[in-house]
C-alpha cells in the first residue's frame, strides 16, 4: 500500500512552494516562500524513490530520518511524520528554512541524478514542523524526572540551544549565558527576516524557556561574568560563542564614514525588525535607503547584505566579486533570488581602495563616494586546487558609492586571552581545539561546539555539534553519578 503512494516521481514534477513576487518581496522583510498546501506537500513528498541506501539521509549532517517521513506526510500521517522528524533535529522548521539543501540532502538525492528534479526535503521537512506547530503537536519540554547536575552553556546560538534542548530533556538544570538581549545567535541578529522569519526563532526560545531552561540575557562572559565563575558554579561547561571578529580590508579609505561591516549592518536591520530604536540605523549610517550601495564579498553574508540593502530602499546595489559565478561560496539559489530582485553582480572585481571626499562629511571624518575597483581573470589553480584570481593590470575604474559593506567573512576572538584562560588550546586559525563527535576541550569538564570550533559554519552543523557534545555530558554525567552511587 505504502509504496503505491511513493516513487511518483516520473509523474509529478518537482515543485517549491510558491515564491513570492520580486516587486512585492521588496517591500518587506517577510519570507519570500509560501507554506505547501496540504495535498501539495504529500504530492511532493511520493516523488521519493524509497531508497535503500538514501544519500539525502548520509548527507544531511542530522542523519535525518529523510525517507520515513516524507512516506509518512505522503501518507497523510503527520503526526507521526512530525515525532520522526524531530527525533533527530531540535529545528527542523529553520533547516528547511536555511540549509543550502542543493550542497546537501537535495544535492545527493538520487531521482534528481536520474533527470527527475529532487524531491523538495527542506520544504517538506518545513511544512511538517509548521504544522505541528500550528496543530499544538511541539510543546514544552518535561523531563520524565529532575536531575541535581548543571551545565552552563556560553552562546545562545543554535549550536548552544540544541545543547540545552538534549540536556534539559534528560532533565538536567541548564543555564544558557548570551551578551545579547534575545537568544537565537545568528539565527536572531545575523539572518535577515526574508531567509528565516524572526517569530520562527523566538518561539523556540519561548518554548526552551518553558521547559525550564534558564536564559542568562545580556551577559557577556569575560565582562560581566567571569568563565571560572561559570566553570566553578556547574559540573560541565559549552563554549558556543560563534565567529564574529569581521576580517577586513586594509586600503585606503576603509576606515571611511560610510564603510560598514557586515554583521553591524545586518545586525541593526534585524533589530529593527524587531522594532527595537536603533541609533546607528536610525541616524541613517546603518541603513541603505536612497544610497547607491557596494557590497563586497561572494559569501551568503554578502548576499544578505544586498537583499537587505534592497529592502531598505537603496537606489542601486552592486556586489563585487574576485572570482566569477562559478567559483563563489555563496548559494546560487541566493544570488537567484538577489538577481531577481534588482542586484547587479560584478565578477572579477576586487576593491583596491576607496574613494573619500572630507568635504561631503557631516562628522569631520573622510566621507566615501567610491570604490576604487580592480578588475581580475582566473589563474593557475592554486595549492587547495582554486583557480587564482589575477589582477589584470590597467583596467581600474571608480564605482560611485555612499554605502560600502565589508563581507569579507569571520574569524574567532582570541578567547584564551579574553577569559584569561591560557590553557584552553586553540588551532592556528583561533578556533577552539575540541574532540571531533564530543566537543571536549583541552579544559576538563569544558566542551566547546559550532562555529567557535568548525570556524564559519552552518546552522545545521552547529546543531549537529550541540547534540553531540549533550549526549557525551550526559554519558559523564551517569558515568560519574554511578561511581558515586558505588
Ligand atoms: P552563533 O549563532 O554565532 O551564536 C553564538 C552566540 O554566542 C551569540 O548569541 C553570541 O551573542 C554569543 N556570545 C558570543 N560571545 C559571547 C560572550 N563572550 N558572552 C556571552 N555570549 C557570547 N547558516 C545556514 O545554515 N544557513 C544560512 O542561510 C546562513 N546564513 C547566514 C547569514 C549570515 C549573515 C551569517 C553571519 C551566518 C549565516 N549562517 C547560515 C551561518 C550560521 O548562522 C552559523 O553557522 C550558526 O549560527 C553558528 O551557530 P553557533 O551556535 O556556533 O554560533
Ligand atoms: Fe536537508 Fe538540512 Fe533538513 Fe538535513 S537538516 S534534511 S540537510 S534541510
Ligand atoms: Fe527519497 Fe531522494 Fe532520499 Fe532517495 S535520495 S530516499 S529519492 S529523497
């Protein structure tokens, strides 16, 4: 019976949910897909072949139990569809939303091998969680019984809350400690609204909340709280503080009123979203409107720059790359969506400096009006196996600007020397040295997960890790509280 409602995929085509309008996605910060309706979703979810050896599960970085619940939404099981899917993923509704699921489970499924278009795992795995919402099935967390032990856990991104999610389900007392006023980490201050709405984010802090996690709000560990003060007070401790020292340019000019970075122009967006008064944004330097606006950087922090700087109001919006289409890290579903939406791409094209104009500033400092570009070709592949971008000699030009932002990627802060921790080891790229599938550290009883350890990395690692690192706390844990009962 089952598989009669499976493998339709020579019949059906493959289809998103709908995307909304270019023109009318402007206008907004809201997200630009619709849900699936009902039948279309288990239309969708029958194109699965039932694979024996599913691809999409080995490279989904959760093991996502793929195959089973897109049978189970075929079959109009949802419920059921809804316990698999969260078994194994604590947010499966935002990695519907934000992996890049043509790198991952969709990139390997085998009907789009064979010319058939995949089947849509992340807006299937979407629709699921949505309606359990909607439906009341995802409810707050209640521990079959109390346990005396504490973990602190240090970032509340998704890398940390997966962490809590796992331990406060096996009834362990978990303290989260963030320096920002909401939790959610990048999935709140990073990811603008249009990729991944901000209610999706905060009912999951809500429903953490209510299952008895203890949120730490604006504590920044290193300032307002000591880390020993922290290792002293639980039995283990997560480090999972993410990447967010902006790697920049250093050229002329890049000190400029009017040259931003990334993450303080996506992070001011986002909290206007929110509603909240932002100076910097409401003095107009942070925000994009009526300005001719130059992004620069191939990444997918880039691309939320340029469609931010749409929404806002810019009058033009350019995004400079060293390298071509092909050759760039960002999502190409991404650059789609950003084309569509008016941005122009400019392949090939370092900044070489920028242009200032101290008569145009209202502050006293040099005001940018340019970026000075530099034209490139593709070279040699280098020693990782890249082609090379090479300058072509002569061919400058001035790309007028009155907006400039660096997206140029992220590196970890020095924590040793800020928490005055010299023996927590780090790797030659700053990033904290951790066991691969536990998370333990060079500290004892101190674990660290997510980008803080993988460098810039995904959401869906990042939880990956979190769960990890959960799961070998707790296997201490009873390890330790048996010993004491002997
Ligand atoms: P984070 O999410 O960075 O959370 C770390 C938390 O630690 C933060 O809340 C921070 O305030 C807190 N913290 C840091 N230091 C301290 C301290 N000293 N004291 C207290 N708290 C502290 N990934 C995807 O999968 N899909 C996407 O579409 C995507 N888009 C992205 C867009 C942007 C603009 C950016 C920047 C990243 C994007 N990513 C995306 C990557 C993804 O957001 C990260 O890989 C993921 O959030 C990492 O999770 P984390 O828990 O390790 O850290
Ligand atoms: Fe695909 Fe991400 Fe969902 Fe895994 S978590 S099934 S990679 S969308
Ligand atoms: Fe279904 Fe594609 Fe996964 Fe095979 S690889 S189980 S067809 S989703």
């Amino acid at each position: 019976m089952a598989e009669q409602r499976m493998l339709k995929f020579v019949q059906v085509e493959r289809g998103m949910p709908e995307k909304r309008d270019a023109d009318a996605r402007k206008e907004d910060f809201r997200e630009i897909y619709a849900e699936y309706a009902e039948a279309k979703a288990e239309e969708q979810a029958s194109r699965c072949s039932q694979c024996g050896v599913p691809y999409c599960q080995t490279h989904c970085p959760l093991h996502n139990n793929i195959p089973d619940w897109l049978r189970l939404t075929a079959e109009g099981r949802l419920r059921e569809a809804y316990e698999v899917s969260q078994a194994t993923n604590t947010f499966p509704e935002i990695c519907g939303r934000i992996c890049p699921q043509d790198r991952l489970c969709e990139g390997n499924c085998v009907i789009e091998q064979s010319g058939h278009g995949t089947v849509t795992i992340g807006a299937v795995e979407k629709y699921i969680t949505d309606t359990a919402w909607e439906e009341g099935w995802v409810q707050p967390i209640k521990p079959p019984a109390e346990r005396p032990e504490s973990v602190g856990i240090i970032g509340a991104g998704p890398g940390g809350l997966a962490a809590a999610d796992v331990l406060r389900r096996a009834g362990v007392q978990v303290t989260v400690y963030d320096r920002y006023d909401r939790a959610g980490g990048l999935m709140t201050y990073g990811i603008p609204g249009f990729k991944l709405d901000k209610d999706v984010v905060m009912r999951r802090n809500d429903q953490l909340e209510q299952g008895g996690v203890t949120l730490k709000l604006n504590c920044n560990v290193g300032e307002d709280i000591f880390f020993d003060d922290i290792r002293a007070a639980h039995d283990a401790v997560i480090i999972a503080t993410g990447v967010y020292k902006s790697r920049d340019l250093e050229l002329h000019g890049s000190t400029a009123q009017g040259v931003e970075k990334a993450i303080d122009f996506l992070t001011a967006s986002n909290r206007k979203s929110f509603g909240d008064a932002v100076e910097d944004f409401d003095s107009g330097r942070m925000n994009a409107e009526g300005k001719r606006v130059v992004v620069i950087g191939g990444g997918d922090t880039a691309m939320d720059c340029v469609r931010t700087s749409v929404r806002q109001g810019a009058t033009s919006v350019k995004c400079l790359y060293r390298r071509d289409r092909a050759n760039m890290p960002g999502s190409q579903r991404e650059v789609a969506n950003a084309e569509e939406e008016g941005v122009i791409f400019e392949w090939l094209s370092a900044p070489k400096g920028f242009v200032t104009d101290l008569a145009d500033s209202s502050e006293g400092a040099a005001k940018v009006t340019g970026v000075t570009v530099q034209k490139m070709r593709l070279g040699a592949p280098d020693a990782t196996g890249r082609q090379a971008p090479e300058l072509i000699e002569g061919s400058d030009y001035v790309e007028e600007a009155d907006l400039v932002i660096k997206a140029l990627g992220f590196e970890p802060e020095d924590l040793p020397t800020l928490w005055d921790q010299p023996e927590l080891q780090v790797t030659r790229w700053g990033t904290i040295k951790a066991e691969f599938t536990t998370g333990a550290t060079a500290l004892d009883g101190v674990y660290a997960v997510g980008d803080i350890v993988r460098g810039a990395s995904l959401v869906v690692w990042a939880i990956r890790d979190g769960r990890d690192c959960a799961e070998a706390i707790l296997e201490r844990l009873n390890s330790s509280a048996v010993v004491a009962a002997e």
